[in-house]
C-alpha cells in the first residue's frame, strides 16, 4: 500500500533544514556562522511524480524532498525519486515498460541538469536500460559531453556497468502496442500525410476506448527541485511519443526544451507534445523570462502562448485554430515560487493505466515541509485539445 510523508517525516525534515539555518560556528571570539537559509525545499513534477511507488512506499516527489532535506544532493535526490517512476511496469509512459515505438521496441530519452555544478548530460533513443536518467547523469559525471544517442548510448551504458536487457516491454505495453500495429495501415510509410492521420485517429481511438490514458500517448516524468541553500536541479525522463517512428526524438532529453535549470534564476520542464515544445525550445524561454522577472506562471504562459502562435498547421489545430494537443510545464523559481501551466485544463483521463481516477484535470504535484499534493495547471485555453 501506498505510504505517504508522515508528520514524523516532516518534523524530522523540518529539524534538519532549521539546523542548515542555525547552526552557530564557535561560540567565543568570532560572530556565530549563521547559514543563511535562500530558499525552503520544494520539489514539483509532472503528476505521474504523485501516483506511483513501484509497490514501495514513497512517490517520486516524496523520496526526493526527503533526500533534499537529509542533506543529499538535490540532483541525486531527483533521479532516485523519478526511478521509482522509470521501474514502475504500472507507468507505460516512462522506463520500463513505456510505450514502444512502431517497431514495438522501447526507446528512452532524458537528461538532467545539476545547477551548482553548472553541469549537465543527456540520452537519446536509448535501448534496453530500465533507468535512462541515471545513464544521463553518467554522461554528465564521466563524459565531455552532453547528449549521446541510439547505439553509442547504449554502449557507453554497458561500458559503466549498467545492465542492458533485451526487452522493455512489459506485457501491457505489448499488447498495447499489438493493437495499435493491427489497426494501423501496415504500408503506412509510404504516405506519410495519410500515415500521420491514421496514427493519431488510431492513437485517440484507443484513447476513447478507454484501453489507454491520452496524457500517456506523450507521457513523461519531469521533477525539479531545490533545497535551503537554493540550489536547483531538474530531470525529464520518458518513453517518448507511443509508436513513433524508430529513432525519433522528443523535447525531453534535449537541454533548454525538455528540461532547462539555471542556480541563479530556477528551473522549468515539461510533459506533453514535444515536437510543440522542441520549436520553441521553451524551458529556456521560461527560464529567461524569469531572470527577466516574470513570475514562474507569468512565464510558463508566455511560451504556451508562443506554442499557440507556432502552431498553424491544419493538421495540429482544431477547428478554432487552436493546438489540438496539450502541453504542460512545470516551474520553479530561486526564491521557491513554483507554477504548473497547460494549454488546456481538461484532458486527463486516468482509466487503465493508472488504476485510480481522480477527475479530467491536468494536474502537477509538489512536495514541501506541509509534504506531498496535487495541484491543477493553470490552462492557457478553454475546452480539451480535441475541440
Ligand atoms: N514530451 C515527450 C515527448 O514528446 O517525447
């Protein structure tokens, strides 16, 4: 069963950033050494960051806060807690057991920025590792580099240690995909207009049916956090587009759309239609619009409201013009104020996937002293992408 933070935790956690604050240096001949406290510990994700435990006891945002608190890196505290999520067979969005491409093999992307060390890594169409967010960390620690990709990831995966296994699947994400292949035009790459319209009639048809949950056709962790000395890291990890095609990359693990931090400024991440995203490389946007002064819900609908403009083409709009996809970013700023924005409030359906329905609201948690909740994004537009 699940286990949330109890006032134990808290309490506990609460003791252990008040000494961060208050602890004196030596009593005599030298002023106290007061720790200044920046910032109160706070971690926000994407709701998939509130639901899953992987049959343990704490949530993604729930381990993270508490490993933040204890005085753990903030960066480590993140991709403990979004492994919880990425090991979960029960989230078909993420890691194992995410969703497969058209040739029904699971590929991973993600990457992490560490804003103290001003230093960050990334993985793209990763094959065959559970955890690409710990790959992605290892780019950042051991390589000069910031994004690896398809084979060459997989390789330097094995070459530190991590186990590489032949099938991600898991039996739902198989049947899942099964049915998407048996519905699907099997010549559908030689006309790629009519391939993409039945894509997503199929795709939204399963939708409808109930068999699958729309927030996971694009599903993705994003968590960001920061800890009493302000310092702020963030991570994005996903299984990508369901049934893309072989080799295509998100926004996820690409650094100023999936993901983008800066310790001086804040973070911002984001779930949903990446192509969207990846165009105006917005977690970047939102970050600058904060140094710029923008409150994090200010600047978390500016870039929806760049979406909205960008996107033109017929086939992504509904009959009012409007994107008929959704996006959301989750923020958080230097001082701890933190926003989750939409395009469009209403989409989320949680049958099947998720085993619990808590409403058609597109929803981001967060963790603080007061411990773990749920929130609903702030929407950009009225009505569902569907029209
Ligand atoms: N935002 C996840 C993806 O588009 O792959």
């Amino acid at each position: 069963m699940r286990r949330t933070i109890t006032r134990r935790d808290l309490v506990r956690a609460g003791a252990a950033v008040g000494l961060v604050a208050s602890v004196p240096g030596k009593l005599f001949g030298q002023a106290p050494a007061v720790v200044v406290r920046k910032a109160k510990p706070l971690v926000i994700a994407s709701p998939n960051g509130f639901y899953f435990t992987n049959g343990g006891a704490q949530t993604c945002v729930e381990k993270a806060f508490l490993m933040i608190t204890q005085g753990g890196d903030v960066l480590d505290a993140l991709i403990e807690g979004v492994n919880i999520v990425e090991l979960d067979p029960l989230e078909d969005a993420v890691g194992y057991g995410g969703l497969p491409n058209a040739d029904g093999v699971v590929q991973l992307d993600s990457c992490c920025m560490h804003g103290p060390k001003k230093r960050a890594g990334g993985v793209a169409a990763l094959e065959g590792v559970r955890t690409p967010s710990r790959v992605a960390r290892a780019v950042m620690d051991t390589t000069d580099h910031h994004l690896l990709v398809g084979k060459g990831a997989q390789t330097f995966a094995r070459s530190m240690g991590f186990a590489i296994e032949d099938d991600l699947n898991t039996e739902r994400s198989r049947t899942l995909w099964l049915e998407w292949k048996r519905r699907t035009d099997p010549l559908h790459y030689l006309d790629p207009a009519k391939r993409e319209l039945a894509s997503r009639q199929v795709s939204q048809q399963m939708v409808r049916e109930g068999l699958m949950s729309g927030r996971h056709l694009y599903g993705t962790i994003n968590c960001s956090g920061i800890n009493a000395k302000g310092q702020i890291c963030g991570v994005t990890t996903t299984s990508g587009l369901a049934w893309k095609i072989p080799g295509r990359v998100g926004d996820s693990p690409i650094l100023g759309a999936g993901l983008y931090v800066d310790n001086e400024v804040g973070a911002a991440g984001s779930t949903g239609r990446g192509e969207a995203n990846l165009y105006g490389l917005c977690s970047f946007l939102i970050v600058e619009l904060m140094r710029g002064g923008m409150h994090p819900k200010d600047a978390g609908m500016e870039a929806l409201r760049r979406i909205k403009a960008n996107t033109i083409e017929k086939r992504l709009c509904r009959a009012d013009g409007n994107p008929s996809f959704n996006l959301s970013f989750y923020i958080l700023n230097a001082k701890g104020e933190y926003a989750g924005v939409a395009l469009y409030r209403e989409d989320e359906d949680e049958r099947g996937a998720v085993g619990q329905k808590d409403g058609r609201l597109v929803r981001y948690c967060v963790c603080t002293e007061s411990g773990p909740q749920m929130l609903v994004c702030e929407p950009l537009l009225p009505g569902l992408p569907q029209g």
